[in-house]
C-alpha cells in the first residue's frame, strides 16, 4: 500500500466555503472513486489556510487509475471549477509507509 498526501494552500477567508462545498459537492464522489480515505485535516498551528488529505492505494497502478476515472466524472469537474479559484498553491508526495506502520 501507499499513501498519497495532497497539500493545498487556500485563500485567506476561503477555507470554510471549501470545505462546505467538499461536503456537500466533492467528497461522496471522491470517495466512491477513490477509495481509502486515510484522513482529511486542516491546519491550527504553523502554516495555516492549508487543506491536507490522504488517500490510500494498493500501488501507484492503481492511484493512476482512480484518478483517471475521478477526472471523467462530470460531478467532480463541476465541484473543481467551484473551488479551484479558491487554491493558491499545491503539493503532492507519494509515501510508503515503513515496514513497522500500523498502515501497510
């Protein structure tokens, strides 16, 4: 298994509206493509306006994949048009997780 983090910077005063809009428009559509939710957060202490998720995958085949598919659904273009606006920058690591991780 891998895990991918994604790490968005949002716009000052745009984080409340994101997440409304992923609750109510991008997360039952992410999660039936995509899987294994391993987390959702947001920051309190440090870097703040930043959106972290993590999603789990059997391998990077199959990250490729889902994504694919995520990206043909008309629901979630609809909701990234919405909230793209909203994101002014965007980091991405594949992470592998150690042979001791409750998460393998």
């Amino acid at each position: 298994m891998l895990v991918e983090e994604r790490i968005y910077t949002i716009e000052v005063g745009k984080l409340p509206e994101m997440l409304a809009l992923y609750e109510a428009e991008g997360m039952k559509v992410q999660k039936e493509i995509l899987g294994h939710m391993v987390g959702y957060f947001t920051t309190d202490i440090g870097p703040l306006n930043l959106l972290v998720h993590m999603w789990g995958y059997k391998d990077l085949n199959d990250r490729a994949r889902r994504r694919t598919r995520l990206f043909k659904n008309k629901q979630w273009l609809a909701y990234v048009a919405k909230v793209r606006p909203f994101i002014k920058a965007q980091e991405n690591r594949i992470l592998i997780p150690a042979p001791f991780s409750p998460i393998k």
